[in-house]
C-alpha cells in the first residue's frame, strides 16, 4: 500500500515551480486531498510580507490539528529560510524544516527525518523532476531565481540571493520536453525577469529568450511575467509585440508613480522613464498591460498618493495588483518613520477601489472580440458553464471567461477554441464558442 501525500504550496508561482519539483521527487507517494490521511505533509510557505507570513503559519498549525498520528509535517520555503532559528525553538508541531535550497532533496530528507538548510538557493533545471499541477497545457518556467535590486521595501535578497539566471540551452531543453508532453503555453517567470542573463554575460537576455523559445515546434503561446522599470528597454517591448508566439502581454510592477516616493523606495528610475515605458506599452496593437503599486509606504505624502491615484485612473491599465506596506526587518524602510496602520488601509482600499474599476473597463472593451480560448473545466460558478482564459491573459491572476454555448462542439479539457465574448455579466466575461483550433496553427 502506498504512502500518501498532502502538499500546500501558498504564495507565488516561483514557489510553484518548487512544489512541483518536489512533487517529483516523492513521485512513489499517492496524492491526497485529505490531510488526515496523509502520511507526509508539506508546506512550501511564503514570507514575503506580513499577510503571507500570517497564512504560512496558520496554514501549518491548521493542518498539525488535522494530521494523523505518526505522520510528518514538513515546513519548506520561503518563511521557514527567513525566520530558521526563531521557528524552530517555536514551532515544535514542525517534523522537518528546509528552506530554499533543499528541494530536490525532499525524499532523503524526509527517509532521513532529518532538516536542512543548504547554502545554495535552488534553481529549477531542465533535469529536475517536476509533476506540472493544475493544468495539461500551460506550465510555469522558471528562468532565474534571486534578485539584482535593492528595493526599500523588500526582504527577498536576504534569502533567495543575488540573481542566478539558467542558461537558454536549459530553458529550451525544458520547454521542448514540455511541448512533447503536450503543453502548448508557457509563462517564464523570476523575481526580475528584465534582468535575466545579466549575470551570465547576456545583455539582452530576454530578447535572446524570445527568439529562441519562438523556434521550439509546439509552443504555442507565451508571456512573460515581472518585468522591472529600470531593466525594461523599448527594444524588449518591441520583440515581446512583435513575436508570432509571445503574447503582447506586459507585467511591470511600478509600485508607485511619484519621484519623491520612488526614490525612497530604491526603485532607480522616476516618473519620466516609467510613463515613457508604460505608454510604449499601451501603444502595442492588442496589448495587456497589469501592474502593482504599493500604498502607505514610508514618505507617501497625502500629495503623493493623489498623484499615484490620479495616474492610475487615467493610464487605462488592464489589471492593477495592490499591496499594503508591510513593515519588513532587514530592509531600508524598516527604520523609516512609518505612516499609521489605518493610512495604509485607508489607502490601500481606495487603491484597490481603483483597480476594480480598471478591471471593469478592461473586461468591457473585450465584448466583441474573437479571441483564443483555452478551455480549463468546469467553472465553479455553475456546472453548466466552462471555465476558459484567453491566451492574452495570465493563468490564474488575470481571471476567468465563462463559456455559456459551446456551439454543438466536443470540448476538450487544455483545448483551443475560437471563441467570441458576448457580453460581460458583473464580473465575468461570457464567450460562445465558435470552432476548434489546431494547436500550432498560429
């Protein structure tokens, strides 16, 4: 009888790409939905801010209520590299702690009951084993890991390092393993993808990705996901519009828009270089721009955040993600004289006001349209309707369409259909389909 696993991976799709690493690892265990039945239990937490230390932990002490006798509760990731020491005398619920290092070695460490901390942060190869989760054509690859900025407000180079990109002959061998599998679209992702190569001699590391994921046969679709301001180039904005399989899909988190704001949050670049890039991208035939901002940072002047309101309204974003300040030891703004808690969620609600209403119009100006439509399930919202995303969008982030009329066609789950959306209901989109679209045909 084979032993059963329970893995949670909370935070973001990086941590994805190592949940799924070390779900091949434990490949020999049988996956569970039912904590109370697993004999090992993994959480690969987040410590990014404060509400996703808060979930980490929660989530942890939840699943040791549930837990059957004799089994292991595994602590990974990100919250446990960051706080090692203090969680370990804390948390005795915990059976084995491993941070950001150890993830191809789940399966010893888990035979071993033993916890690790290696000094080496852990990059995802193209030899790696992986169980993609979630989807049959669309997968995560992550190109480097660490980050090259000194952002005020963010610990994460404490932890993950310096940048460390993979090399393209890595990246291609993996995707094109991929395609043989069946998986058509891709999203490459790190924590400064902008940057990516830098560090292996490449200028223009992205621009090289492009061309040559655009030459592996069964990629179908693409995007990128987290570009930086001061490491974006018009020129990377031209090949993303201008690639038969990258999506004109831009993600640019710019966390603020005033000089005085951005400067104190160590962004290295201003208004001027901000809105020139932002407009470049508006500009693309087609294009989808999303962002992030920050409210209540230390130095936001009542000013200053009208400012970041004003241009948020009027830039015409697709999707705007908002974040409350936390408050992070080991980083620049943590001495910072601090605004009080209920200015930052003053302002993080009207922020967030804003971003419903960029959404809404996003949605509306896509009524109309002949889109491609991947074809995920069943929707939650009522079982006669399909979840669907077109291929512009970003899984999982960026929303869903309703299918309400497949047009008489066998659907396929992980197909991809022609699709017209007829008309938006609240918060949803709703599409008919209108025919089958060979994969690869683009």
């Amino acid at each position: 009888m084979s032993k059963k696993l329970h893995l949670v991976s909370l935070g973001c799709t990086k941590n994805l790409v190592d949940s799924e690493v070390m779900l091949g690892k434990l490949a020999d265990y049988e996956l569970s939905h039912d904590p109370s039945e697993a004999d090992v239990i993994i959480v690969n937490t987040c410590g990014f801010i404060e509400a996703a230390k808060e979930e980490s932990i929660s989530t942890l002490l939840s699943l040791h209520q549930e837990r059957k006798p004799d089994s292991l509760l595994v602590m990974s990731g990100c919250l446990s590299e960051r706080y090692r020491e203090e969680l370990a005398e804390q948390m005795p619920e915990i059976d084995i702690f491993t941070g950001v290092g150890d993830y191809e070695r789940i399966d010893e460490l888990i035979a071993r009951r033993q916890s690790s901390f290696s000094p080496q942060v852990y990059l995802a190869t193209e030899r790696s084993p992986r169980l993609i989760t979630g989807s049959n054509y669309h997968a995560y690859i992550k190109i480097a890991e660490g980050c090259n900025q000194n952002c005020s407000f963010c610990a994460i180079p404490t932890f993950k390092g310096r940048l460390h990109s993979r090399t393209l002959d890595s990246i291609v061998t993996e995707v094109s393993a991929l395609t043989e599998k069946g998986f058509y679209d891709f999203s490459f992702i790190s924590q400064d993808s902008s940057s990516y190569g830098r560090d292996l001699g490449i200028r223009d590391g992205l621009i090289d990705l492009i061309r040559h994921v655009e030459l592996i046969p069964g990629v179908h679709s693409a995007r990128i996901l987290y570009l930086y301001p001061s490491t974006t180039s018009l020129e990377l904005i031209d090949a993303i519009s201008d690639s038969a399989v990258f999506q004109t899909y831009y993600d640019m988190p710019i966390q603020h828009i005033d000089d005085r704001v951005l400067r104190t949050m160590k962004r290295g670049f201003g208004e001027a270089k901000t809105r020139e890039l932002l407009e470049a991208m508006r500009a693309k035939e087609g294009s989808f721009v999303r962002t992030s901002v920050i409210a209540g940072h230390p130095g936001e002047s009542e000013e200053s955040f009208r400012q970041l309101c004003d241009f948020l309204e009027e830039f015409g974003f697709d999707r705007i993600n908002v974040f409350a300040y936390s408050n992070e030891e080991n980083t620049d703004a943590y001495t910072m004289e601090q605004l009080p808690r209920e200015v930052i969620e003053e302002r993080t609600a009207i922020l967030g006001e804003i971003a419903q209403r960029a959404r809404e119009r996003s949605l509306e100006k896509m009524v109309g349209r002949t889109v491609e439509l991947a074809v995920d399930g069943e929707s939650e919202e009522h079982e006669y309707l399909l979840s669907a995303r077109p291929l512009l969008w970003a899984p999982e982030i960026d929303g869903e369409v309703l299918v309400n009329d497949t047009n008489d066609l066998e659907v396929k789950i992980g197909g991809l259909y022609e699709g017209k959306i007829t008309e938006r209901a609240g918060e949803y989109l709703l599409a008919l389909l209108a025919k089958e679209q060979l994969v690869g045909s683009k």
